[in-house]
C-alpha cells in the first residue's frame, strides 16, 4: 500500500488511471460513445506519461546515448499507437489533422505557455541560440517537406495515382534519412550545454558527459525489471484506450456538432502529450530554459521527420495508404506556427510577451478550426 500511495502521490496524474477500468466498463457495458471518449482520453495521458517515465528510467542502464535513441524512438509512443489504429479504421484525415496539431502544440501552446510562465516568474530568459538556430533549420525544411507533395500532388496525377504515391513514399524516406541525420549529428555534437536537441523528449535523462545536470525523478529507483514491466503494461494500456478512443470518433463528432478535423489538430495531440508538456512549462518556471525550449521543439521535429512519415509505410502494411498530401488549412497553420517560432526563437532570448504571442497565435488558429463546418 505504500508503494501504490507513493506512486500516486509523486505523481499526481496517476490518479487519472482509475479512468482506464471505467472506460473498459463503459465499452463493454454500452453506456455510450461520450463516456467511452472522455473516459479513454483521460486514461491515455497517464499511460502516455508512464511510457515516457520507463525510457527514461531505461537509460539507466543503456547509457545516455542509447538511452537517447530510445526517447527518440518511444517520445511519441501514444501518440503514433492513436495514430496507428486511425489509419487502421480509415480516418486518414484524422490522422494528418494530429500530426498538424502535435507539431502546432508544442511550438505555439507549450513553448508559448513555457515563455509566459517563465517569464513571469523570471523576466528575460535565455537559451542556446545555436541549438534554437539548427532547430529552426530543421523546422523549416520539414515544413518544405510536408509542402511540396501537397501542393503538386494535383498536377502530377490523381490522388490515387501511382505517381502520386511515389512521391508521397520519396518523401517520406528523404525525411527520415534527415531525421537520422540529426540524430547522428547530435550524437557526436558535445560543445553545447546540452546536446541531445533531437533525441531527448524530456529533461529527466542525465547526459553527465555534456555537463548537464539534472535532478533525478522518481523513477530513478525503477529496477530494470520494474521498467520492462512498466513500459509494457503502459503502452498495452494505450493501445486499449486507443481502440475505444477511435472506435467512438465518428459518434461523437456527430454528437458535439464539431469536424472530424478539430478533433484530430486539437485534441488528440493534448491527450497524447500533456505529461511532457507539463514538464516543458515546469523546467520554464525553473529558469531551464534551455531543456524546455528543447522538449518542445524536439518533440515536433521528431512529429515531422520521424512519425509523419513512418506512418506512411505503415498505413501501407495495415492496407490504408496515408499520403503526405495536406489540405490549405493544414499547411497555412503549419507556415504560420513555424515562422512565429523561428522569429521568436531565433536570437536565444525569451520573455512572457513573447509567450503570450505564441499563445494568441495557437489560440486564433484553434478558433478557426473550431467553426470550420463539419
């Protein structure tokens, strides 16, 4: 029992789990699609929190840099798990709406939220502006990337068309052979304060060797065992809740007189990730401006370059093929988000205004996508 009350009391977002038994409940029971949904949708961001919890508890024993590659590799893990039993039932445009909506969430809602709070608790703040530079390199190229199939898609063939599909998959392994590329160089990178600007999805990861210090988290005690265990148990969790998540989409949809497209660039991508942004913002008030800028950005390069495009040769295997073809909303957010970011990130410097304008940014785009017809 003292185990269990520990377990909620360090963190307590736990406490969302009990949203898991009763979300099965309502499912098997048939009490309706809306309890299905907010039920699942909060069991989710525990779970997705205790998968980030076990990597980091992972590196450990792997050692920073291995245990880099695998925050790289499960940073997302609720998110594409969601993402993956969409493409499974169709909802293509779901799917690309969430991947909008996580690349737009970090860089506008959680750096915005993160240079508000820490500006207010600290006045100007600053951070890398060489990583914060490379960074909005890579920002840039992948927004080029998501641009050019959507934009000439139509006048190469159909939809459908075989040409189209080629490019869609050209694409797709041009930006992961860059999001390997990154990952390498950040790799061998070690002048910077902290090095990892790709890989690291949170803070909690101690990289000793570059000079950062960071204070361990509860889960530095977690045996190798406990982590296994842990990783296991959580993402087999999400993988539940993402069924019934899913499952009640359309219902839904119907039910709150909202698009499907709302849906998938708001919700959803908050669901996946609120634990790691509610790391961001804290490391903000703590004056760590350089890991919250990071945990932010890193999380949408890897979005972008990493789970955009893996999905693309997954929804192949399931049967589903996803394009890299978003429409005008999509991309017009995407140019929008980016450019503010860079603008506002590019001279190392941050304050809470600069927040705030991130912030009315994501605010505005989220009202027009909230009155766009169903």
């Amino acid at each position: 029992m003292k185990i269990v009350g520990k377990f909620f009391r360090e963190q307590p977002v736990n406490l969302l789990l009990l949203a898991l038994p009763l979300a099965i409940l309502a499912e098997i029971g048939g009490r309706g699609e809306m309890w299905g949904f907010a039920l699942s949708s909060l069991a989710i961001i525990p779970l997705a929190g205790l998968i980030g919890m076990s990597t980091e508890a992972l590196t450990v024993y792997t050692g920073p840099r291995l245990g880099g590659l695998l925050n790289a590799t499960l940073g997302n893990a609720a998110e594409l798990i969601i993402t993956i039993v969409a493409i499974r039932e169709g909802l293509l445009e779901l799917v690309k709406a969430s991947i909008t909506g996580s690349i737009l969430g970090n860089i506008l809602l959680v750096m915005g939220m993160s240079m508000l709070m820490g500006g207010l608790r600290n006045g100007i703040q600053r951070f890398d502006a060489r990583h914060a530079s490379r960074s909005a390199i890579l920002l840039m190229l992948s927004v080029i990337a998501l641009l050019v199939p959507s934009v000439l898609s139509s006048s190469i063939g159909p939809t459908d068309s075989v040409q189209v599909e080629t490019l869609s998959l050209g694409v797709a392994v041009i930006m992961i052979i860059l999001y390997a590329s990154a990952l390498f160089f950040s790799f061998r990178d070690t002048n910077g304060l902290v090095a990892e600007a790709i890989t690291t999805e949170t803070p909690k990861v101690r990289h000793l060797e570059h000079g950062v210090e960071v204070s361990a988290e509860p889960t530095s005690h977690w045996s190798l065992r406990t982590s296994l265990i842990m990783l296991v148990l959580s993402t087999s969790g999400v993988v539940v809740m993402s069924e019934i998540l899913v499952g009640v989409v359309e219902p839904v949809v119907a039910s709150l007189g909202v698009s499907e497209f709302f849906l998938g660039i708001i919700l959803i991508p908050l669901i996946g990730n609120v634990a790691e942004h509610l790391v961001a913002v804290k490391m903000a008030i703590q004056n760590q401006m350089d890991l919250s800028v990071e945990i932010a950005v890193a999380s949408s390069l890897q979005i972008a370059l990493f789970v955009a495009p893996a999905l693309v040769f997954i929804s192949l295997v399931i049967g589903n093929p996803l394009q890299l073809i978003f429409n005008e909303f999509e991309l017009l957010a995407l140019i929008v988000g980016v450019l503010s970011t860079v603008m506002i990130s590019m001279d190392g410097e941050s304050n809470w205004l600069e927040g705030a304008e991130l912030l009315a940014v994501y605010l505005i785009l989220a009202l027009a996508f909230f009155l766009l017809p169903v």
